[in-house]
C-alpha cells in the first residue's frame, strides 16, 4: 500500500489545483442538489421554486464559464489530464446554457408537462445533471471522462423521453432510446479498451498514446476508433446511427425533443473535436493512424443525403424537423472534417444559431398541437389567419433553417461552406469537393419540405371554418425575440461573430 501512496498524494494535488478551473460544474453540482431539496419540501408550489433555483444556478455557472476562459487558445488540462479547458470549450460550454435556459423556459409554458400527475419537479432536477454531463463532454481528455460524461448525458435523456409515459408512443419512444443507446455505448466501451489495451494510457492527449498506437498494425487501430466513434456518433445521430432519433423525436414530449435536438447534439460535436484534436496534430509528426477524412466524408455525405431525402416524405412536424435534424448534422460535419481555427469558429456559430432556430420551430410546433391539436403539415391549413404572429415567426425560422439571407442560418452556412472550400483549396481533396457539392444539392432540397408549412399555413384553406382564438402567453414573447434576433443576426454578423468568438 506504501508504494501508492506517492500517486495518491499526486492525484490530490492534481484534483486540488483543478477545481478553480471547475466552478461552473460545482455550481451545477450545487444546484441539482438544491431543486431536489426544493421539490421535496416545497412541493406544493408547483416547482416554481425548483425553476427559479434552477435557473439561477445555471445562469451562475454560465457566469463562471466567462470569467474562468482562457485567454489564449492553449488548454489547461485539469485533474491529472483527464479534462482540458480551452476558449473552444468554454464557448461550447455557453451554447449548452443557452439551450438548457430555452429549454427550461419551453418546460414552464408547455400544458401537457404542467398539467402532468407526476409534478414537474423532478424533470427541473434532470437539468443541472444533463448540464453538467454536457460540459464534462466539451472538456474531455480521457477514455474515461468521454465514456462518463456521454452516459451522463444519456441516463438523464432515456428520463427525459420516458417522463410522460401515458401513452404507448411515448413508451415506446423511452424504450427504444433506451434500447439503442445501451448497445451504442457497450460497443463503444469495447473500442475504448481496445484503445487503452493498445496504449497503455486512458488520456487521449497524452504523447505516449499515439506513439503506442502507431506501432499497432492499421486494422487493429481502424476496428477500435470505429467502435469508439458509434458512441460519439449516437449522440450526433449520423448516418447508420440515426434510426432511433424520427421515432424518439415523435414520442417525446415537444420541449424534449427540442432538447434531444439541440444540446446532445452540439456536445457530440465538440467530444468528436475534443477526440479528434490529437490524431489530426499528430499527422505531421507520426504516420497516420486512421483516414479520419474518408471516413467521416462518407458518413457526411450520407448522412446529409438520408436526412434531406427522408425530410421530403414526413408529414408529422416533428418527424420532419427530426430528419431535418439530421441533414444539419451531416452540414455541420464539414466544419469538423475542415478541422482547423476556421472550421471550428464556423461551427460554433452555426450551433448558436442552430440552437435558437431549432428551439423556436419546436416551440411554435409544441404551441400549435396544444391550441389546435395540429401535428401534421397538413394539419395548419388556413392557420394563418387566425395566428399571424406565430406563424410569421414560423416562416422566419424555416428560412433560417434552410439557410436563405437575411437570417443567421445563412451566415452559418456560409461560414462552414468557406471553412470547408478553405480546406479544397490547400489540399485539393475530392472528399472534400463532394461535400460541398452535397451540401449545396441537399439544401436546395431542403427548401422543398421546410416550406411545405408555409405552403398549408397561408395558401391553402382549411376545410373546417371554426375560428381559433387564443391568448398570448410567455411563449409567443420569447418567440418573437428568437425570431427577430435570427434577422438581427443575419443583417449585422459581425456584432454576433464577436460575441460567439470572443
């Protein structure tokens, strides 16, 4: 026992020094410990107090993650290596708070949580907890870490789904996220202990993990990224890890599937940026491990054909946004592949944007199904007339997904189409020709079922005549001013460009 205590006494130190750089999280540690207090003493004031705590606790870790950013582009690895702090992350780490607030606020202005048997307290719980899970996922540096925090993440998503399970779609949505998730994340577990059999080292950043690799014949390496990338890959729901996400989205509760759409997603992302990072510096110093381009061109490229094309066909809302989803997914691949200080800053501009546009159309498509009941595109014939303002801002935020001026979706996909040409233009890659060019075809194709909404909504007439009337709430407000600051966004980059990239 003697001989270990010398790297205990390390492993101290290293925690111990560590936790400045940690504030945020320990914020959200705190808070997931008071909302469940909160919820069970004070039950019965309708969680308003579990959201005012909650909120609160998440505003103050947002507010540590500014203050605690590096100030040049080196990272600070913490806790023995095993997480790494850069402005990157802590970028990252801002877009999850936002999603988390719209989240939050989407949970308080939707009927069919609030008026739910169980309360919604314990889902305010879940929020700090997938928070932080989120955050852990930006900074990784470990095997470890990156198999933690995903299942963070994941646990707290399987109770999200299955939280409002009266109905056999919503319980099957649970279960088959449950289900695929499971097997996603045993596989990957088996690739990470390939990865760690062959090395010897569970942080990824460290030296003698790729020159341990690069000494390991090709097909060993290849088999065993592979099998780490499908974890990664589940969260990202690229193509052929996508099956779950049309059903799971359709399921779920509106505000969790605008979640399940938003935050995993962008926290997969930056995991893959965060596993990518040693490979892609190393390749001018060692042999190259693994054609991370090739592979992940494929997987782009399909992935953005699949999701597009298979948009075309859905006429529930939420399946086509869910399918949408996934081609944004396959785009935002671009940035990834380019994988340079261009790429990734169009990246983290696109997921502001994509944040508050996917937001919204779930917000507007949740505020439709509870005033009409309206699932379907072809369900809002006529509606129009009778919700002008919803619907106003509903055109606004398709344009922006689809990408056309003035909106901030079109900046975004300027900023990763240049990342990208930047990229064909140094290397001559046709991998990457091919992405640009399946990107321009498939968001021209996007047009044509992102405005199958606007085509129901104001040129066709619906065939029943009752009037809808309907009072303004909370959420038509926050709405509007998603929706205004998409236009704002699109007419004056700069101001956001420096905001997001500060």
């Amino acid at each position: 026992m003697n001989e270990y205590l010398p790297y205990l006494s390390e492993l101290l130190n290293g925690a111990l020094s560590g936790l400045p750089y940690f504030r945020p999280e320990l914020a959200l540690a705190f808070t997931f410990l008071l909302v469940i207090l909160a919820d069970l003493f004070f039950p019965q004031q309708k969680s308003r107090l579990a959201f005012w705590i909650c909120l609160g606790g998440i505003l103050v870790s947002a507010a540590f993650t500014v203050t605690d950013m590096p100030a040049n582009a080196k990272s600070l690895i913490l806790f023995t290596g095993s997480i790494g702090l850069d402005k990157a992350a802590s970028s990252f780490k801002l877009v999850f708070a936002l999603s988390v607030v719209l989240f939050m606020v989407f949970i308080k202005n939707n009927r069919q949580l609030q008026e739910h048997k169980k309360g919604i307290g314990d889902l305010y719980m879940l929020v700090p907890a997938v928070l932080l899970g989120l955050n852990l996922m930006a900074m990784s540096n470990s095997l470890l870490m990156i198999y933690i925090s995903i299942e963070m993440v994941s646990i707290a998503s399987y109770l999200m789904v299955g939280y409002v399970s009266g109905e056999s779609r919503q319980a099957e949505a649970a279960m088959k996220y449950a289900l695929f998730g499971s097997v996603c994340s045993a596989v990957m577990l088996y690739g990470i202990s390939l990865l760690y059999a062959f090395t010897g080292s569970i942080v990824i950043t460290d030296p003698a993990f790729l020159s341990h690799l690069s000494i390991v014949s090709s097909p060993a390496v290849a088999l065993a990224i592979i099998l780490t990338l499908a974890g990664i890959g589940f969260k990202l729901s690229f193509v052929p890890l996508h099956f779950w996400s049309p059903d799971v989205y359709e399921g779920a509760p509106v505000p969790v599937t605008a979640f399940l759409s938003t935050a995993p997603k962008i926290a997969g992302f930056a995991l893959l940026i965060k596993f990518l990072g040693p490979f892609y510096s190393s390749a001018t110093t060692h042999q190259q491990l693994f054609d991370f381009e090739t592979c992940l061109s494929v997987v782009a490229i399909a992935t953005m054909i699949t999701g597009n094309f298979a948009a075309l066909w859905q006429n529930n809302v939420k399946r086509m946004l869910a399918y949408s989803s996934i081609g944004h997914t396959g785009f935002a691949m671009m940035a990834v592949i380019a994988f340079s200080g261009t790429g990734i800053n169009a990246l983290l501009f696109y997921f502001t944007a994509y944040t508050l546009m996917n937001m919204v159309a779930f917000m507007l498509a949740g505020r439709i199904e509870e005033l009409t009941g309206a699932t379907t595109s072809s369900g809002y014939k006529g509606l129009g007339k009778f919700m002008k303002t919803e619907m106003a801002c509903f055109v606004i935020v398709l344009v922006s997904l689809t990408g056309l001026p003035p909106t901030a979706g079109f900046i975004g996909k300027f900023l990763v189409f240049s990342a990208a040409f930047e990229k064909y233009s140094a290397t001559g890659s046709i991998w990457i020709l091919a992405l640009l060019i399946t990107g321009a075809i498939t968001t021209v194709v996007s047009l044509f079922y992102y405005f199958k909404i606007p085509l129901n909504v104001y040129l066709r007439n619906n065939e029943h005549s009752t009037v809808l009337s309907y009072k303004v709430n909370l959420l038509t407000y926050v709405i509007v001013a998603l929706a205004m600051l998409l236009i704002i966004a699109g007419i004056f980059p700069d101001i956001f460009i420096g905001i997001i990239l500060r």
